[in-house]
C-alpha cells in the first residue's frame, strides 16, 4: 500500500472532524437543574476537546432557540475553573442566565454552547432541551 502525502493526510484529518469539539451539554446536578435563588439561571457542564490547546483563548456564545444571548471570553472560565489553558480536553462549568422576554409556562426551550478556538475554528453547537416552569408546581 502506498502511503499518503502530507497534504492528503491534513485533509483527510479536517475532513474527520480534527477541530474543536463540545460533548454532553447537562445539567451540573441530576437532582437540579437551576440555581435555588434564581430559577432562571441554568447549572450547566460541556465537555469540550481541542486538539490545538487553543480553546482558552476563544469565546463561548450562549444560546437559546438558536439564537446567541451573550458571549463570554473562555480564558475567564478556564482560569475560574482551574483549567490549563492549553488543556486539549475537559469539562467546562457554566451559569446560563435565560432572557425569558419571550416565553411561556410550559414551553419547551432548547438551550445551546457554541465555541470558537484561538485559530477562530468553531466547534459543534451542543444542545439540550428544557421546560419552562415558573411558579409553584401542582
């Protein structure tokens, strides 16, 4: 078998996927899934792969109904949560603040992380889905 030139196998490595990666968006605890003092804020963990250590130096959009809400600089949360900067692999702890303007009781929402690494190579968007209740429960 012929081996494959140096150009052939980079292509072949960015065709597999070789860029950033976020994995198992989740609640931080099984049993709760918003803060105590304010339902509105989201406990969330996303593991997250980076082959090029760059990850740190990028931004992490949070979203809802695919739409980004606000950004926050990933070299704050990786320094927050002791993690290496050049780490190429993790979990990532997040507080997501919903701007609930337009929802309702009841609905169903899906929330979402979207990264982009220091060489500006965006990774998957990692989703989950959420119920919206306010109020007391029956």
């Amino acid at each position: 078998m012929k081996p494959l030139p140096p150009l052939a196998l980079f292509a072949f490595s960015v065709a597999c996927g070789g860029g950033p990666h976020l994995s198992n968006l989740r609640c931080r605890d099984a049993s709760r899934c918003t803060d105590v003092e304010d339902p509105l804020k989201l406990l969330l963990a996303v593991d997250f792969q980076d082959e090029s250590k760059t990850l740190s130096a990028g931004a992490l959009e949070l979203r809802l109904g695919g739409q980004t809400q606000r950004a926050i600089a990933l070299a704050d949360a990786f320094a927050a949560q002791g993690i290496a900067k050049d780490a190429t692999r993790g979990t990532l702890t997040i507080d997501d603040d919903l701007v609930l303007n337009q929802l309702q009781n009841g609905q169903e929402v899906t929330v979402s992380l979207l990264a982009t690494n220091g060489r500006r190579e965006q990774t998957n968007e990692a989703d989950a889905k959420f119920t919206v209740r306010l109020g007391a429960g029956p």
